[in-house]
C-alpha cells in the first residue's frame, strides 16, 4: 500500500478544496447520521471530519465505513469540500471543511476499548469531550499505548521532546559535548537505596544502577572535556511518594575552571529559554537568597515566593515585656517571629484564630502555640493584646509595617529552630487556605550557602555530596562545631516552593576532600573501598570545576501545569513504584535466579504456587491496607499460599453445587425496621460520648491525616 | 484490680456474691466503663460506652459481672483465653467466651468443664465485639449446665437493636425440659471415627458407652460431606474477618500510628500495627478470596447450604449429633497458626457454620488422663432440649464438672 501520497489530517484547510487526498489515522468518533456515516479521523496533528454519503460513494465503500468502530486503523482516500454554513464544527481546527470518502481501507481493527479516547466532540455548540480525566489512573497506565493516543497526551510528549531539543541546542551552542556515562556501575553514595542488578559472572557481586552520574561527570573534568552534559536516566530505590517516580530523567551538566556566577548565567538562559517552550516568560537575572535567609524568611529551603508573608522578626521588641511568656522565651535566647496576613481579618476570625490555627493547627506544625492580632482601627485587637503597654504595641504595628485589616500571626520558643520551622508551615497553610497564591505565577530562586554538614545519627553527614566545595578550606575536620559552621558553595533552583535542580563548585584538591572525609568519620580503609576510583582521579591534576543537575520531569510538568509528573512521561511507574502495563516488577524463573546465585531454592525445589508471588501479597497489603512488617512477612505468606490451595480445593466441587444459591447466614431475615421510634440522633452522639474512645479529635470532629494529592 | 485470671475486675478476690451467679466475659464484651480491647492493638485504650444487651440481662437477673477474663485477639483461638479458669479457680459460675470455631466448648473440653454454644439468632450481638457476623456467638462455660441454663434464660430474649436476631419466637429455657420418659436419640455419623486418631477412638468409644450406659439410643446416620465443613467454614470467616475488621481504622477509636504522612500511610501502618499475626494472615487470606477470587467464596456460601440441608436432615431424627470437642492433632490453646486452629476446632466448626446449638460435656469421653469431651450438637432453636439432654447425662455422676 503506498503512502506517498498521504497528507495529515491536522495540515487540511480551505486551500485544500476540491483536491483528492489520501489519509490515514485512527477512528476517533463515529456518528451516523440518518443515511449518511460521519467519522473523526485522527492522526498525530489533528483531526478531520470524513463522510460517506450512500449517494456518492460505492456501496463497498459504504459498507465498509457501516463496520467501522472507535479506534480502527484506517486509509481513506476522497475530495475535501468546503462544510455547509451552519455545521462547522469549531473544537477542530479543520472544522470549516470535510472530507467526502470514495475509498475506504481498514488497515486494522480495534477491540472496544477500555476507556474512551476521543477528546474532540463531533457536534458544533457541544462542549467538548475529554472526558478521560475521570478514568481511572491505573487503567489509564494499563493501556497506556491508548491514553498516549489522546492529543493532550500526544501534545504534552511533544512539548517534552521541544524542551530536550532545545536544551540540547541550547548546551551545544555554549560548547558542550554530550557524553553517556554507564548505566551498569558501582554504587556512589547520593544518600538513597541503590538499585542492585546481580552479576552473572561475578556470583553474589552486583552492580548498581546509577542515582546520577556525579562521579563519572567530575572524571570528565578530570579528563579534560571542559564542558559536559548529558540528559540521563537516574534510579532511586526510595520510599514510595505520590509525585515520585524510581526513575526520573535529570539534566547533568559539569564544566570546568569556571565559578558560581558561570553556572548561574547559563542556567538563567537556559531556563528561561525552556519555560518559554510552554509560553512562560522568565525575567532574569533569579534572585538569589541565601539558605540562611531562606530558613529565617520562609522556614524552608525551598521558598515559595509567589506570596508575601516573609517572616518577621521581633524577638527585640520584647525584651522587657509584661506578657511572661513572651519574657521567658527572650531570657532563654528563644526567638519570636511572625507574619502579616496583611487585609485577611475578615477571613480569620478570633475563633477560627484561637481555636483551629493556635489550639489545632500549629502545635500540629511543632511549635508549643500561637499568638495573633488583628489590627482594627489602628489598635492591635487580641486575647493577650492588655499584656502590651502601648509602646510595644505600636512598635508592633510598626514592625510588620500594620494597615486595618491586617493579622499577625506570631510563634515564639526558645527554639530558633521550631519557630521557622512551624512558622514555615503555617504560611503556606494560610496561603493555601486564604487562596493567597496567585496562579500562573513563576519564581524562580537561587537558594546559595547550604551548610556543609549536618548532625546525623552516627554524627555529621554531607547535606549534598561529599565532594562540595565548602566556603572555607582551613577548618579542623576534628572540631565537629566548626565544621557545623562551614557553608558550601552550592546552589538549589528553586521555583514556586519546589526544588528544580541543584549542583555545586567542587572539590578538586585530595587533600581538603580527605579532611571532609575525616569529618564525616569515614575511616581512609572505607574511603578506599568506597571513593579509591574516584579519589585516584582526583590526584592527576583536577582542574576547578562544578555542575548542576535538573529534574526535567519535574521541570516539564511544571511547565505544562500537570497535575503529576506521570503525565509528563510516555511510560511511568504507578504511584506503588509498579507498572500496570507490563506488570514490572514481577518474579523471575528460579533457573534465573539460580545462574545468577540467588535465592535460597534453586530449580529442583520449585513447586507451583509455592510462594504467593510480591505482587498478590503487596496487593492484598493495599486492599487489606494492612503493611506487613518483614518478621511477619512468611507466616502471612504461607497464610496466603494456604488460601490458594484452599480456592483449588472449592474447585473440585463446583459439580454438585451448581444449582444451589450461595448462603449467607443460617437463616435470612429482611426488613429489619424497628417500629414505634422515630429517627434520631444516638445519645452517645449526642453527648459526643463516642468521641471519648477516638485516637485524635479536633473540634468535635474525628481527626484524621490528610489525603495527599 | 488484675490478676492472671481477670484483666480487668472491680470486684476484690474475697467477694462474696452471696447466691448470686459470678459471671466472667471477655474484654470483647461491652460493659459500660471497662476497658474492652478484645485482646487487639486495635482497640487499644478503647472503654465500652454501655452495657451490651447480654449484659444489661444478666444484671436484670441479679447475677454479678465478676469481671474481664483475658483473651485471644478479636477472641479468635484461645491462645491467650483465661474464661474457663475463671470458673474452675472458683472465680466465677459460668464464663462468657466468644464462639466463632468453637471456643468456649473447646476450653470447656480443656478445662473438664461444661461448654455451650447456642442458636446463632437467639442471643443479641449488640454489644460483643465480634469478627465472623455469621456464625459468632456468646458462648458459655460452667461447671453445672443449671448455671449456664440460667445465663441462657436471662439472655435469650428479643433485641430490637440486632437486627440478625431470629424473627420467630425464641427459645423458651423456663419451660421444663427433661429426659424421663423416653431415651434420648443420638446420632453418629457413618465414618466418624475413620477419621480419628488411636487415642481419639478410645476415648470416642468410652464416650459411646457411657452414653449408652445412660439410656441413650445410639443411630448411625450419613453425612456424606462432612470433610468439607472445615473448608466452608475457613473460606467464609476468613471473608467476613476481612470485611468486618475494617472498621478498626484507627479513625473513631482503637490504635492510631504516631506517624503518618498521609490518609494511606495512616491505614496502612495503624492496621499494620493494629493486628497480631494470626489475625493478619486470617484477614489476608479473607482478602485473598475476597478480591482476587470472589467465586470461591460463593461457592463456600452454596456448600455451606448443602451442608446445612444435609445436617438439618439428619437431625430431624434425633436429640442431638455426638462427636468428640477437641482432639489431639492440634492443641486449641497452643494453635498459633489459622492452619493449627481451624485443625484443632475441627469437631466445633460444623455447629458455628451451620448456627445450631452444641454443648460440650466433660468426663464422658475420655482416655487415660485425657478428656476429649463429648460434643452434641442439637436442632435449630431447640436450645432448651439440648441443655435438658446435657443435664441428664451430667445427672448419670459420671460428669467430674460438679464439685
């Protein structure tokens, strides 16, 4: 069958009438119109409206379209005609004209589908279609070679191989060479589970699959190439997160003899250039914010600045105080802090102040409680507002700079660290919950000057890599409280309170990058064994250097405003970190696992069904949403494996049960209507008794967690 | 105060109840302000609200609640279960213990005391907390059979709030009910004691005797699937475990795991923890047939009717159906797997799958030092008739229940 010939239907407008064209796509929508058949043809570009009228075109031919379905594959050949005034259809963008059939191939048929998958409504003044969003999520990855026939899927794929494209020219424009770095390697220590790929060859050796190319990128530099980058597929085995996927596509890019200021120019360019992919302008230069104003302003290294309400501090103000808790908390060296939800009084209410955010909400965020204030006609109104003289009061007003209307929220404990922390979180629960973020807005932020190291369980560990350059080279790895006071000299992208990417300078000394090994307590035998490779390298001559990495699903996704990062990759694991569609990960044959040298079985010991597989018990778990703890693991197991063998033994005996209908209790009873009383409320609701037995109330109500996503 | 009999009891240990009944239940059994955590993380801390309906009749009748026994989770086995101690220490009359395989007839059998089980329909549920909707009922132990016939005429009475109550009359336990006219009629079925083991034939032969010996008349009946009762019985509890555990969620009571990120992680981790072993694969396998194979499950439901016909057929003939109560392939206070219980229920099930009333009687079916029990079950809401048979057979002496 030739395809010379054929034309998109996406690329058909009125400059097309009266030519004879060739088509080919899927049947999106059918419509039979009296007589005369409609279809939607759709391709890759878009979609035109096909009629076979039983006047004009051969009864073979219109046979054939009478037999179509949703989803067929099809070739049609005819002559595009200008649509009647009246039923144009404007949802498409071929919508003024309409293709009449005189041929008509079915290329292959579908089944019925699963879900529906057309999103353009046939009918002038209908709404359109589109309905796929109410389809269930795991359907959707199930038959995912489906849902990817979608437009909006295809378009979000397309844009995704726009903003790759031009990142690669972006990145070859400023002299970078593209270089892949092994996917099969040694474990480097990025903080996360590994995941491990058993080695044939080397019996109970395994090799790691890489969770970024950090080591390889800096041998680059060490070798020499100046400039490299590389859109690279990561993996991490981590705890599962609705938004998180084991896999995630990173942009990787190192150069060398170059400083902070290089990486922050280029990348300011770079993705101001891809945001305007999806026709979002970014100014430039980002601001930067260092992480310690990012923790004292927001209480997050990852600062939303979409909305005002950076903290204040006014731990000064009280010092002589009357209000004793107050008082207390600046004799401990305690720190007070709040914001102003500046013109919100309205909406926060002294109940909703007192009884949900400083009785509920806020000791939920760490903190002991909460002060507020709201500010009408020029006084500060409060339940603790007569603790105030009138100095402090307008040197309150003062300090969060108060208009009437506005509403202090403040947060004082002897914790410098629980104030920024719950107050962190309570400004973005009152943006959220006073709708304060504004939508289509992006803000980038440099987040610069994370500490070096921080307090781990078995002392300090690396915030980011051990490899970071710190800001200072002279410290003693032995004094733990100076090296806790050590910055580094990287750098986190940081938008709309979500971190993009990050990177740092790095260490291109051997000896500073041993005293950071002494610090973190690694002995010179564990360096060896972990870093010897790398640590080699690092002797030859290592020129400054220092990269960045990007989350690109992550950055896509924001582009286009999905609502998860799935929507963004063609094939992505489900939230479990499983794969509806090809069912991975799923259980190997023992004689795999034998070559291989694991398992404890071995192919002589396999029986069928002699384990329910990981996937039934992980399922059940859900079902049952029960976790099994590991202990408990085989004795539920064999449980399970007790109820397969149970199903086969009801197999047996369907024969002489046939006709009898299954029972439910020993003797039925229906109608169960207590008679005389009238509908009412239980006494022990009433009284609120059964409350009494719950875990957690809030405000007469059962508490609960909150549903993510 | 506690002791290893009672987890719970107001009473002191000298208390004199006078002429009154001292009655022991379970945690799992609603009296209003005890602690009544059914032996489960999941209710952990929970207190009852109010009386159960049982309860609200046994203090009617002026018996004394003498306290909380200790038990097995969600009273599923008797691993942990201290009701039958209760009475044989002489801490209590008669001992209330939820019957889902056979329970309290089981440690009425290890305890060499008296166990009853009666009609599924004819006691309210209100108020016990229980884990197969279907068959669970409040069982009892006592020395004297007059002590549970007692506890039966006090509790046997209609409940507007327990709708799965039986609509017809109820049993009538004041009327009288006695064996002196005519020998009783017990049954045995074709191949029982195929099945046994040495010792167990033994003791089922000493047992047949003694019944013999007390003027009954002994027939052979058929039931050709009996095998199956176990079967039926597994697949359907374990579904209605599954469904009926659901309500411990940690939400309105129960167990709460300190931390949770969100509404899944909640579920996940406080039933995680909410749940000892043998109640997680219990439920696992109720989800195993409740979501990955729905047809064997309603296929468990059609043989539990076939078996149902098939027993109620051959009790129409007789005053009751003997067997043994426990054997010796698996110990009920030692079972720590569902395997091992529903292996050491075996003799106990038929009667909670098909809700007829069973009684165990002690020192009639023994061997050596070994008392298997005897366990007849009766016909449907002829609980009366069945506790009369009991009474007859204790009152031949040849019982060792009664001091």
């Amino acid at each position: 069958m030739n395809f010379d010939q054929r034309i998109f239907c996406g690329s058909l407008n009125t400059d097309h009438t009266g030519q004879h064209v060739l088509l080919a796509g899927w049947v999106d929508a059918l419509r039979d119109h009296g007589e005369i058949l409609f279809i939607h043809l759709r391709d890759r570009t878009g979609i035109v409206q096909v009629v076979f009228d039983p006047g004009k075109t051969s009864p073979q031919v219109y046979d054939t379209a009478a037999a179509l379905r949703n989803e067929h594959c099809i070739r049609v050949t005819g002559t595009v005609i200008v649509r009647e005034p009246g039923t144009e259809n404007p949802h498409l963008d071929t919508g003024k004209i309409e293709v009449a059939a005189d041929g008509l191939d079915i290329l292959s048929s579908a089944v019925p589908l699963p879900f529906p998958i057309s999103e353009k409504s046939m009918m002038a003044g209908t709404n359109e279609a589109g309905a796929t969003d109410s389809v269930n999520e795991e359907l959707r990855l199930q038959y995912r070679f489906l849902d990817l026939r979608r437009p909006s899927m295809q378009e979000k794929l397309f844009k995704r191989h726009q903003i790759m494209k031009c990142i690669r020219q972006f990145l070859e424009d400023h002299g970078f060479y593209e270089v892949e770095t092994p996917m099969l390697t040694r474990s480097t220590p990025e903080g996360a589970r590994d995941y491990l790929v058993p080695s044939r060859h080397y019996p109970g050796h395994f090799y790691a699959l890489p969770q970024s190319p950090q080591l390889f990128k800096q041998l680059l530099m060490v070798a020499g190439f100046e400039r490299y980058y590389q859109i690279v597929r990561c993996f991490r085995d981590e705890d599962l997160r609705p938004n998180r996927q084991p896999e995630f596509t990173q942009l990787d890019l190192e150069a060398a003899f170059i400083d902070e200021e290089f990486i922050y120019t280029l990348f300011e360019d770079l993705v101001k250039k891809i945001f305007a992919v999806g026709e979002i302008q970014l100014s430039t230069p980002f601001p930067r914010m260092t992480w310690q104003d990012a923790m004292e302003t927001t209480g997050t290294d990852r600062p939303d600045l979409r909305f005002g309400m950076t903290f204040v501090d006014a731990t000064d103000l009280f010092t002589n105080t009357g209000y004793a808790i107050f008082k207390q908390i600046v004799d401990r060296g305690g720190c007070i802090k709040g914001i102003n939800v500046t013109g919100q009084s309205d909406k926060l209410s002294k109940n909703v102040l007192q009884n949900e955010y400083a009785k509920q909400i806020v000791p939920g965020f760490g903190a002991r409680g909460m002060t507020w204030m709201r500010v009408i006609d020029g006084r500060l109104e409060s339940n603790i507002v007569q603790f105030f003289n009138e100095t402090e009061q307008q040197q309150i007003m003062d300090r969060f700079n108060t208009r009437d209307g506005d509403v202090l929220m403040i947060i004082a404990d002897a914790s410098r660290h629980t104030v920024c922390s719950a107050l962190g979180q309570l400004r973005l629960h009152v943006a959220h919950r006073l709708n304060l973020i504004p939508e289509k807005i992006y803000k980038p932020v440099w987040v610069t000057d994370f500490p070096l190291f921080e307090t781990g369980a078995d002392g300090l560990t690396s915030c980011h890599h051990p490899f970071t350059m710190p800001s200072a080279t002279d410290f003693d790895p032995d004094n733990e409280e100076q090296c806790l006071a050590l910055t580094s000299r990287s750098y986190d992208l940081v938008m709309n309170g979500e971190e993009l990417g990050g990177g740092s300078i790095r260490i291109n000394d051997r000896t500073l990058q041993n005293k950071i090994f002494q610090a973190l307590g690694l002995s010179p035998q564990e360096v060896r064994d972990k870093f010897g490779f790398f640590l080699k390298g690092l002797s030859f001559g290592t020129p400054p250097h220092g990269g960045i990495a990007l989350g690109m699903d992550r950055v896509v996704s924001l582009i286009l405003g999905t609502a998860s990062i799935r929507e963004v990759i063609a094939f992505p694991k489900n939230r479990r970190a499983f794969c509806p569609l090809t069912g991975a990960p799923s259980d190997v044959a023992d004689t795999q696992l034998a070559e291989l040298g694991l398992g404890a079985g071995g192919p002589d010991q396999s029986v069928p069904g002699a384990a329910p597989e990981a996937d039934l018990m992980e399922t059940l778990s859900w079902v049952s949403r029960i976790r099994v703890s590991e202990n408990e693991q085989a004795a539920v197991c064999r449980a399970v494996t007790d109820a397969q063998t149970m199903a086969r033994a009801m197999e047996s005996h369907v024969g002489n049960l046939q006709d009898r209908d299954p029972v439910y209790a020993v003797f039925s009873r229906t109608g169960g209507t207590r008679e005389g009383t009238r509908p009412q409320q239980h006494p022990l609701a009433e009284n609120r008794d059964l409350l009494k037995n719950a875990p957690e109330v809030s405000g007469g109500y059962f508490k609960v967690a909150s549903i993510l996503e | 105060m506690d002791s290893s009999v009672f987890s719970f009891t107001p009473l002191p240990a000298d208390f004199d109840a006078a002429d009154a009944l001292r009655i022991a239940v379970q945690p799992g059994m609603s009296c209003r302000g005890w602690p009544a955590g059914a032996g489960t993380t999941a209710l952990e801390n929970f207190t009852a609200l109010e009386d159960a309906f049982v309860i609200q009749q046994l203090k009617q009748t002026g018996m004394v609640i003498a306290g909380a026994t200790r038990m097995s989770e969600l009273g599923l086995g008797l691993t942990r279960d201290t009701g039958a101690l209760a009475v044989t220490d002489g801490r209590a009359d008669a001992a209330l213990i939820i019957d889902y395989l056979g329970e309290a007839r089981a440690a009425g059998a290890k305890a060499r005391i008296f166990g009853f089980k009666p009609s599924w329909g004819s006691v309210s549920r209100q108020g016990l907390t229980g884990l197969v909707p279907s068959m669970e009922c409040w069982g009892i132990t006592g020395r004297r059979i007059l002590d549970i016939q007692q506890v039966m005429t006090a509790i046997c009475a209609p409940d507007d709030h327990d709708f799965s109550m039986h609509p017809g009359p109820l049993p009538d336990f004041t009327e009288s009910h006695q064996f002196q006219d005519r020998a009783p009629v017990i049954g045995v079925a074709d191949g029982y004691d195929a099945s046994l083991t040495p010792e167990e034939i033994r003791a089922w032969k000493s047992g047949l005797a003694a019944l013999e010996t007390a003027g009954c008349r002994i027939t052979r009946i058929s039931l050709p699937d009996a095998a199956l009762f176990s079967l039926a019985h597994h697949i359907i509890a374990s579904v209605e475990a599954s469904s009926s555990a659901g309500r411990y969620d940690g939400v309105r009571y129960g167990h709460r795991t300190s931390a949770s990120d969100n509404w899944n992680e909640m579920y996940l981790k406080t039933r995680g923890e909410s749940f000892g072993t043998l109640i997680k694969s219990f439920l696992f396998q109720g989800a195993y047939f409740q979501f990955q194979q729905y047809a064997t499950f309603e296929q468990a439901c059609r043989l539990r009717g076939l078996l149902m016909d098939q027993t109620l057929a051959t009790l129409s003939e007789l005053d009751g159906l003997a067997g043994l109560t426990i054997t010796d392939k698996a110990d009920p206070v030692a079972a720590q797997t569902i395997d091992h219980t529903y292996q050491a229920f075996g003799f106990t099930l038929p009667a909670s799958l098909t809700g007829l009333p069973a009684v165990q009687i002690p020192g009639l079916a023994c061997h050596g030092s070994k008392d298997f029990g005897l366990h007849i079950t009766g016909k449907p809401f002829k609980d009366p008739d069945l506790l009369a048979l009991a009474r007859f057979l204790e009152n031949m002496g040849n019982t060792g229940g009664t001091p």
